[in-house]
C-alpha cells in the first residue's frame, strides 16, 4: 500500500464538549447508548467517495483545486488502486463505520461495455481486499447512469433501447459487487431520468421504461438474494429541468403506479428536499408516513442559491427536527447517513476533508441526541397528541376506519349539535420548548 495523503493523521476520537482539541468529536461517542442502542448503530455514518475521493474541485468556471496525488498516479487502473488506499486510510482517520460509491468513482470506464465491467470488477477485487484489512463497511452501491454522453437523453428512460439495456447491465453487476461487499442498500438516483423539453418527450413511453427498469432490479435482487434495501433518491430538477422523481410523494406514486411500493423505499437528500421547495424533515415524514422511509443524504444546500451545493451539515436546529421525524419514522435500520457532500474548492487539503467529516458527524450526532431527548422528554410529544386526542373517541374512531358513511355523519352532527370551536396551534409554544430543548450543552 502506497503512503496516502491521510496517512499522517491520528484516529480522531472522541473527546466530549468541553474539547479544545481541533479535531475531537464532541458529540459523536460512537459506543455511547440512547433509545436502547449505541449512536453508531442508529447513525451509520457514510463517507461519499464520490465527493470524497473522485472529485477534483473544478466548477464551471475554474479548474480543480483539490490536492489528491492519486490522480497522477500512473495507468487508470494504478490511480483508481492508490485513491482506494487514500480512501480507506480517511476512513480509518475519521472512524466512521461505511462508505457509499458509484461504479463510475471506484473504476475508470472502458471502450466497450464488457471492458468497463472488466475494469469495475478488478476495482471491486481490490475493495475486497482493502475490506478486510480495515473496518469499514459499505452502506450502499449504485451506478453512475448520468455522467457519460450515452446518458444525456436518460437511463432507462433514454428513447434508444441500446442504452436501457447497457444500464440493466450495469446495474445488474453494481448490484452484484454491492452483494458481494456486504452492502446494506442498493440505491437508484435518476440523474437524467427525466426531460428537458416535452416537445421531444414522450412522457408515458418513459414512465413505462422505468417502471420495467425497476421491477427487473427488484426481480434481479430476489433472484441473487441481496437482502438490502433497493432505493430510490428523489431529487426534482438538476441535471434535467423536470425530473420523474421530484420528490418522495411523486417518488411514492410511481411506485404505486407500477407495483412496487412494498419493493423499493427512498433515500431521501437534504439539499433535494430543499430544491422541491421543501424541508428535509417533510420529506422524512413523508416517507414515514407512507411506509417507504429507507435512508438519508445528509448535506445542506444554500437558501440563496437554487442549485445543489452538497455542503456538509452544521444547521443544529433543522437537523434536530430532521433526527425526531427520522425516529418516528422507525429509525435508520438498513439505512443510514451517507455524507453526499463536499468540501469548498478552497478548502483543497487532506485535512480539510477530515475537518468536513467530524463536523458534519458531530452535529448530526448532536440533532439525534437531542432528537432523543426531546422523545424522552415527552413535552412535545404531548402538545401533539393533545392536538388530535379528539380521535380517540369512538365516533371518531368509527369515522376514520371507514365504519360510518357520509349521510351516517351527517345525521351524527345534526343530532349532537355541537358546533365546532377554534383551538390555538401553539405554534409559538412548541417553538420556546424546542429552542429552550435544542439550544443546550446538556445532552
Ligand atoms: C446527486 C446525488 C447523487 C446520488 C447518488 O445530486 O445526490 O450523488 O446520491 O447517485
Ligand atoms: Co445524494
């Protein structure tokens, strides 16, 4: 293993809130146990090797800043090895428990499709092997279906069947290397599954594509017996103007429509939450609610900007609430919080990046722990069911399961007279309570 730019760098540990230490966690003690188990476990924090790793700091009007040598380590192939080594001693730097990768970032790409597959396979030997060297798991696998110029008219909504079908190949083997590494997740972002003008689209003909794409890796996961969680990640415009999975109702709807909303859940992005014009904690509580919550990105993007910055997070107050819908919604079993962001090209060194890490893990760990708090707390969670306690009643009760009819209702209201009256939302209540509950060392 060649020396890596993350080499130098002790194991950061945790060291509690009062640390001086600039690169201490203060708020993620990993072992440290809360709802009956150990933050690790219900956080599983991800590094994105795409960010990570595979970009280089360009924008669109400036080339790359990022310092990572591995880049002008020789033969694709020998560069693609020296960033696996740099990748997994970042892991062991930070200790975070898994990492996230496309195929496009592991592997360079080849001149035909079987030597692009060859070169991902030799990629996902290597992992195997740096796998067992280290501790770091994989959170989830997909496919890069968005960067390559066969991409730009979409993946599997794409008019030429050709490229439908070299994207079945593709994922058909990134689910089988995520398998094979012991992935939890498979996930699916359409980054260009959708259009840029109707005037060249032919909307159903897509929609009916996609639906069979996702049913044939629904059906290729219970053939090979990958036991992870296939999802979908919502985002609703950029690269296309209109993409067909804009957010986690309209993600939940195509599923409906084509069968598989017991089959596939979502993997739900801050920063794309945002851009639907959204909260991150809407989307959770969507999802939770309709039963397809599966996973989070966890990033924050720019309320001044309209487009997906992929910051990591440092917002204390949206990802506690975040963090409290996330445990109403059952937790982050399979799932977890893959770190889909990166670091400013200004902030261009090996430590920057560990900086990035530990913060974004703090304050995430930090919102869960307070996320519990007020769960254990229990104030706010009796302001709310004080708010809809009326539906305990047995007529209420018989209303909502479908027991009375619309003229049954009717004939109820008449008779009992009662005339409804306006109660307070306590909206500037639950406010001071949760500023007092967030805004404090004591966790
Ligand atoms: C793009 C994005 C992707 C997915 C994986 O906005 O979030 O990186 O997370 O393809
Ligand atoms: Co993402």
């Amino acid at each position: 293993m060649s020396e890596t730019i993350f080499s130098s760098f002790e194991t950061v540990t945790y060291e509690g809130p009062s640390s001086e230490k600039a690169l201490a966690y203060r708020w993620y003690d990993a072992d440290r146990v809360v709802l009956g188990k150990p933050l690790k476990d219900h956080l599983r924090f991800a590094v994105a090797y795409w960010h990570s790793l595979a970009m280089r700091g360009g924008d669109p009007f400036g080339s790359a800043t990022l310092q990572r040598p591995w880049f002008a380590a020789g033969d694709p192939i020998a560069q693609a090895k020296v960033q696996a080594d740099a990748a997994f001693e970042l892991f062991r730097v930070i200790g975070l428990p898994f990492f996230c990768f496309h195929d496009a970032d592991i592997a360079p790409g080849g001149e035909t499709l079987a030597e692009t597959l060859k070169n991902f396979h030799t990629m996902v030997d290597y992992f195997e092997e740096k796998m067992s060297k280290y501790s770091t798991k994989l959170l989830w696998g997909t496919a890069n279906l968005f960067s390559h110029p066969r991409f730009m008219a979409g993946a599997s909504t794409n008019p030429d069947p050709e490229v439908f079908a070299w994207c079945a190949a593709t994922v058909k083997n990134c689910m089988d290397a995520t398998k094979r590494l012991g992935g939890s997740n498979y996930v699916l972002w359409g980054g260009r599954e959708g259009y840029e003008t109707l005037l060249n689209t032919n909307m159903k003909q897509e929609l009916d594509q996609m639906g069979r794409f996702m049913n044939l890796v629904v059906e290729y996961k219970h053939k090979i017996g990958f036991e992870g969680q296939i999802l979908i990640e919502p985002k609703p415009k950029e690269p296309t103007t209109h993409q067909y999975d804009f957010d986690v109702a309209t993600v939940y709807s195509f599923l409906k429509r084509y069968g598989l909303e017991k089959e596939i859940r979502v993997n739900i992005e801050a920063n794309h939450a945002m851009l639907a014009g959204h909260t991150f904690e809407h989307e959770i509580s969507t999802a939770g609610a309709l039963g397809i919550f599966g996973s989070l990105d966890i990033n924050r993007g720019d309320a001044l900007l309209g487009w997906d910055t992929d910051q990591f997070p440092n917002e204390l107050w949206a990802m506690t609430m975040s963090m409290y819908h996330v445990i109403k919604a059952g937790g982050l079993t399979k799932g977890g919080c893959n770190f889909d962001a990166k670091v400013r090209r200004q902030s261009f060194t090996a430590e920057d990046m560990v900086h990035a890490h530990v913060g974004g893990a703090d304050l995430c760990a930090r919102a869960f722990l307070t996320a519990a708090k007020l769960i254990e707390d229990g104030r706010y969670d009796a302001i709310l069911a004080e708010r809809y306690a009326g539906w305990k009643s047995p007529e209420a009760v018989a209303m909502l399961e479908g027991k009375v009819s619309l003229d049954q209702i009717e004939a109820a209201a008449l008779k009992n007279g009662i005339n409804p009256q306006p109660r307070s939302g306590k909206q500037e209540q639950i406010e001071n309570l949760l500023a007092r509950l967030i805004y404090t060392d004591a966790l």
